[in-house]
C-alpha cells in the first residue's frame, strides 16, 4: 500500500502532549521503511530520533482513506540521503482512520460555491469551520441548499509558512442548521478528495489548531 515518495505524518507522545512531524518514505526493504529525517510540523525543526522511540505514523491513499500503524525507530543510514529507518507491521495490522476522527476546527476561509446543474446562482461565502472531510458554510436563509445537492466548492488555504493552496473540490449537502432566521449553517462533505489534498487539509486544521492554543483560544 505504501509507495516511495508517499508523504507520512508521525506522532510522538511527549509527556501529555502529541507532537506531529512530516517525512517521506525514500525506500522500502519488506519490513523496514526508510524516511528522510522527520521535520517537526509545528517548529519547522528536524528531529534525531534515538533507536528504540516508538511512534505513530499515518498516511493518505490516492482515495482520500487514511490508514495509521505504530511503528519504532530501529536505525539511521546514510545514501544520497540521510535516512532514519522504522519498522512496518505489514499491511494485514494498518488500522483505517475513520473520517469522524479529522479534527474540525473553527475558522474562517474564503469560498465560492458553484451548483452543478445550475440549480442556484454562484455565490461567495466563508466557513464556520473546517475539517480534512468536509466544512460548515454560512449562507443567507433565502438560498435554496438542500440535503443531498452537488455542488463545487472553490477555496483557498493560507498555510503559516506563507504558502496558498487554491482547490476545487466536489461537496455534498449533508445537513442544513438554522441558525437566526436569516442564516443558515449548511454542512459539506467533500468528495473525491486525493492524497495530496488531504494532507493539506490535515496541516491547514492542525496549523490553525496550534494557532488558536498559542492565543488561548483553545485547550
């Protein structure tokens, strides 16, 4: 299942805190995986891991599914590349991460929504909040948006490293909330999402998560 080059995401409990860090897979030899060295999500740092760390790693297939495994630090090399070493389970224990496990945060991002057989006008908007599965948009009462409607939604994420990540992606109504009789929350559920999107998906929540717990905002 897992391909060089794939992008993998791995954790490190430390003390009552998780710290994420993102590698990619440079080889594979049966049950040891080569990485370049983690960099820390958070810092930007790279991480020396001593042999024997145990970790947990995660990655995105080209269908959107995310799969995790624990795995431990059992070397480093040094090729073209220096390369710290993990051990891989196998795909037969790779847990599959459900979507209800995406972290959903509050914030707000430009959208442009855009029906796909012309059932309403294009209209722009914001999130309330936003997961790697889906988002909650804002939208006037008056708009007709009803459960199980297609629609395009058009976004854009503005990363901490100053990077923009621009992408349209195909979204279904899945619930519709008043909220004060002149607006309503209307949920999303993208669909089709790749690989490489999800992955900015997860960074883009996790970035604006670290965020709000420096200004106090969350816990």
């Amino acid at each position: 299942m897992l391909k060089i080059g794939d992008p993998l995401t791995l954790e490190l409990k430390n003390r009552d805190k998780v710290e994420k860090y993102k590698c990619k897979l440079a080889e594979r030899k049966g049950t040891h995986l080569y990485i370049d060295y983690p960099i820390n999500i958070m810092t930007s740092r790279t991480a020396f891991f001593i042999d024997g760390t145990q970790l947990k790693c995660s990655f995105v297939m080209k269908d959107g599914t995310v799969y995790s495994f624990e795995t431990e630090v059992i070397g480093r090399i040094k090729q073209n590349i220096p390369m710290m070493i993990l051990s891989y389970p196998g795909d037969e224990l790779l847990m599959k991460v459900q979507r209800r496990q995406y972290v959903r945060i509050e914030t707000s991002v430009d959208v442009a929504i855009h029906p796909l057989e012309g059932e309403l006008k294009p209209f722009v908007t914001v999130t309330d909040d936003i997961s790697a599965g889906g988002a909650a948009i804002i939208v006037p009462s008056e708009l007709n948006l009803y459960n199980g409607l297609m629609v395009q939604a058009w976004m854009v994420f503005p990363m901490q490293n100053g990077e923009y990540h621009y992408f349209c992606f195909q979204a279904k109504v899945v619930r519709v909330i008043p909220l004060d009789g002149k607006r309503n929350k209307v949920s999303l559920e993208f669909n089709g999402v790749d690989s490489h999107q999800r992955q900015i998906l997860l960074r883009f929540c996790f970035d604006r998560q670290v965020a709000m717990k420096k200004k106090g905002l969350l816990e």
